[in-house]
C-alpha cells in the first residue's frame, strides 16, 4: 500500500515557543485517532527551542485531506499560524521507501 509522509519545519516568533509547543500537542493527531494515521511525531530542535518539526505518516493523500479538511485541523492550523514565522515554514510531501517500524 502506497503511504505518504510529511515533514513541516516551523520556527516560533520570538517569545512564543511555549504556546507553539502547547498549540502542536493539541494537534487533531495526537488529541485522538485517525483512521489511516500511522506514525505522527512532534520534535523540538536541541539547537534551537524555537525550531520545532512535525513528521507523519498517512496510508493515503485522500485520508491526509480528509484530516486537514475538518474543523478540528482548520481550527489548530489557525491558532498556530499567527504564533510561527511564517517564512520559516518548510514542508515536505514525501513517500517513504525505507522504514523500520512498518512495511513502507
């Protein structure tokens, strides 16, 4: 089965990287479970606390869409927006080919 992963890069604006922090756990992906979700993961950089990354795993682009299309998601993408430099913001849409923890 075809699966597909993101990782987002984001920095905090300066003084916000505890609400950031507090912002991302509250994620629709870690607040409960999704169907097709398999791996969602938050980091912090150790080189800097204002850098955070989020990495995940979907079983589809159709089910990834569904997630970012309800309100929970838009609702979070809104509060986190205005907390993040918005020219910081990486993100990359990628199939992996190479996993240890599940069948990629």
């Amino acid at each position: 089965m075809p699966r597909v992963t993101y990782f987002v890069r984001m920095v905090a604006k300066e003084g916000k990287a505890e609400e950031v922090r507090e912002t991302l756990l509250t994620n629709p992906a870690i607040a409960g479970e999704e169907p097709g979700r398999v791996v969602f993961a938050l980091h912090r950089s150790r080189d800097d606390p204002n850098e955070f990354w989020i990495y995940e795993t979907w079983e589809s682009e159709d089910l990834v869409g569904a997630h970012e299309s309800g309100d929970v998601f838009l609702k979070y993408r809104e509060t986190l927006r205005p907390l993040v430099d918005g020219e910081s913001v990486v993100w990359g849409n990628t199939e992996p080919f190479a996993v240890k923890g599940y069948e990629a």
